[in-house]
C-alpha cells in the first residue's frame, strides 16, 4: 500500500502518526513540503479543505487531521494493539487522546510558538498557558502514579500522542525545576522516548535546562496547579469562617499594658549575586570589533545579489575579533528520515538563542533521503576565535566536529563558505537537502 504524507518539517502532530508507522512497520513517503506555499494551491485544498497539515494520501482518498491519521495507521496492524488491546481500552485509548488534544496541546503550543516565531509574544498568555499546561500534567501525574504506561500493560496511541505533544515543550522550555513536581511524568515520558521506535523519529530528546523565551524575554511567573489547590482551601475556610455568627463573649477587664522589649533589628538579607556579564558582552566592550553583525545580517537579508553581500563581507570582515567554524555531524549514519533530520537542525538553531547576538550561519543537510545518505553541515562566524561558548549555550553542539577556518581565508575555503551561505541547489556536488540560516 503507498501513503505520502505531506507536512512541513519538524511538525510536532506528525511525530505520532510516524511513531505509529514504526511500530506497525508501515512505509510512509514523506516528500519535500513548503508551508505556506504548497498548502495554498487549489489541489491540495482538495486534500485538506482548511489547507492545514499533516495530510496523508492512500490509495483510496485523503485523510486530514493528525488525530484522524495516526488512528488510521495505527488501525492498519490490530496484533501490534495500539488501539488497546480491547474494546474498552480503545475507548480510553480515545480518552486520552482527546485529553491531549484539549488540555494538553493548547496551552503547550501558546507557550512554545512565540519562541519558535511562530505567533506573537504575549506575557499574560505565556503566564495562564503555563499555568494550564502544568494543570494537565498534574492529571497525567496522579494517573500514573501507580502504572507504567497510560493504558494497559504496552504502549499504545494514547502514549504516542502525549508524549509526541510533550517533546518540544520539554525540549525546550519546560525546564527542571518546572518538571520537578511531575516525577511520575518523567519517568513514563523517558521510557516512551528512549523506545527504538521513537527515536527512529524524534532522535535523542535532551531535555530543557534554561527556558527558552520570545526574543531573550524574561521568563514569566505562573500559578502551579498545587498552589491552585492550596488557594480553593484557603477561600473555603474563609468562607465558613465568614458563615459562622459570632458568639458574643463578656468583656474582660482591661489590663495595663505591659511594655515588650524592642527586638533588635533584623539583619538585612543578602542581596542575590548579579548575574554574570556574558563573555561576548565583556569582549564587545574591552575589545570592539569594526565588524558589526547587525549591519552583516542586514546585508544579507536585503541584499540584491548574494555576490554582492559576500563581496560586503570579506571587506569588513574582521580576522581578529571574529572567526569561521565548520561542523560536521558526528552521526549521520542515524540520519534516516529527511523529516526529522530538518527537525535536527531546527532544533539546533532554537537552542542556539542565547548567543544570536554574536553568531551567524547555516545548517545544512545535503545528499540522498535515506538512511545514512544525509549529511549535516553547519558553517558559522562567531565572536571571539573559539566555538566553545556554542557548546556552552547549546548541548547539541557537542555532537559535532567543529574545524577552525584558517586566516587569511584562503580563495578556496571563500568558494566554500559562498556556496554554504547562498547555495539553493546543491552543497560539494551533492543535492542540498534542506538548509536554514541563523540569523
């Protein structure tokens, strides 16, 4: 049977329905797909009626909705039990599902989109979003206090589909001590995404260490759902207290005051220590370079031809403040799926936002969309003459070879960088995958 399913890169509702394909063993094309450009045609309208992926075609029609495919696919094999492995598990398979959907989801997405760039950023939404999503949690946290897995003794869709939801957030802005109070989460969330079969789609998960927000926001407080709870009692007995008549008591004979010793002052709390100045910060002001990013990444977002914004470039280029770094993927070879190899190097991109300020380039995946025929090739220009503070910021950066691109840049190695920056077509002789600038 051929399926294709069209959605757009590192499409966190298409995680469940291609987790779904590897445990039922089902092949699934996934062809190259451009938002906002693809889904506006008038044959895929006839696909998907709101124009919204994933979109999945089979043989005998379209089928839209994320929920509605996955349960297709998982429906295609009834021995691998996905849908439970009875009548009434599949109904609280569909339970939560639609638990996910409502009270999962939602808040999660308005709290992650405005850091992916995809919506506005919004402080009170971000705060109540927060707010909902660690409700929802709470509820999976007391479910599985006592199980291993959602329903039944296996995994079944209902997993699929929650911990699909959970990755982004978890990845990127759920941070430890906002997972701290949902240890039963954790440990069913680790088991469900170290399963061959969801790393074959999502990768290794290396979860949030530092929240990610809009545009370096501050983070922002939120209500969670224990304190929800304290709250309710607290208003209950005030509210029985106010209920209650007052019974009227005889009045006692004043005393005479007695004079209370003064209490010494209370020493004054330590003030909190000022957050470090980041190195690059310290270096822009002992150090200035001539060569200003800002006007560079102007430059090359405005520029009339790319020969002429590189041309720009190694004019003003500045060898001794800044300097040039290959990285070349250390596993490849695990590269199997084009779909979540682009979400490998989105991925990477979002984890990188601390230092954006000093920091310019591309990610790249060139060669054939198969397993162990992607490459992943990143090319930047960082501040300062080492790549460490990347490490630093961003954990999936260790997983790379990162070579120095020696000075003066010689003619070929300009070729090099020229054809990684600008490129559409190919990458060293070989078909250009898919490629992202961090800028």
């Amino acid at each position: 049977m051929s399926l294709t399913l069209y959605t757009d890169g590192g499409n966190f509702r298409a995680f469940k329905i291609l987790i779904a394909a590897e445990y039922n063993g089902v092949a699934i094309d996934i062809p190259n797909f451009k938002l906002n450009v693809d889904n506006k045609t008038e044959e895929f309208k006839k696909k998907s009626p709101m124009g919204k992926v994933p979109v999945l075609d089979t043989p005998s029609g379209s089928i839209f909705e994320s929920n509605a495919i996955a349960r297709y696919v998982a429906r295609m094999r009834r021995d691998t039990e996905l849908c439970g492995a009875s009548f009434f598990e599949a109904g609280q398979v569909d339970s939560w599902i639609d638990f996910c959907s409502h009270d999962l989801e939602l808040p999660a997405t308005l709290w992650i989109y405005p850091v992916l760039g995809y919506m506005p950023y919004n402080a009170n939404t971000t705060a109540r979003a927060k707010t909902d999503f660690a409700r929802a949690l709470t509820v999976l946290e007391n479910h599985l206090a006592d199980k291993t897995y959602l329903v039944g003794h296996k995994i079944t869709l209902a997993d699929i589909t929650v911990a699909s939801t959970l990755v982004y957030p978890f990845k990127f802005v759920a941070d430890a001590a906002f997972r701290a109070p949902f240890p039963n989460v954790m440990r069913w969330f680790d088991t469900c995404v170290n399963q061959p079969n969801f790393e074959s789609v999502i990768g290794k998960v290396v979860l949030c260490t530092t929240e990610l927000t809009a545009s370096g926001a501050t983070p922002v407080a939120f209500t969670p759902a224990s304190d929800n709870k304290k709250e309710g009692k607290k208003d209950n007995k005030k509210k029985a207290k106010e209920q209650k008549p007052k019974e009227q008591k005889p009045k006692a004979e004043k005393k005479p005051k007695e004079e209370k010793p003064k209490e010494a002052p209370a020493a004054e709390e330590p003030k909190p220590a000022k957050k470090p100045e980041h190195p690059f910060k310290i270096m822009d002001r002992e150090a200035p370079s001539p060569f200003v990013m800002d006007t560079w990444k102007k430059n090359y977002s405005n520029c009339d031809t790319y020969e002429a914004a590189i041309d720009e470039f190694w004019k003003t280029f500045d060898a001794e403040g800044w300097s040039l770094f290959r990285g070349d993927y250390q596993y490849d070879n695990d590269n199997s799926v084009l779909f979540m190899t682009s979400n490998l190097i989105g991925g990477f991109i979002q984890r990188t936002e601390e230092i954006r300020k000093w920091l310019f380039g591309t990610m790249t995946i060139r060669g054939e969309a198969k397993k162990g025929g992607m490459k992943i090739t990143a090319y930047f220009l960082i501040r300062g003459q080492s790549i460490q503070p990347l490490i630093d910021c961003n954990d999936d950066a260790e997983y790379y070879t990162w070579t120095k691109v020696p000075t003066p840049v010689s003619a070929e190695d300009k070729a090099k960088i020229f054809e990684y920056w600008t490129s559409e077509t190919t990458l060293e002789g070989e078909p250009l995958l898919d490629s992202r600038v961090y800028k």
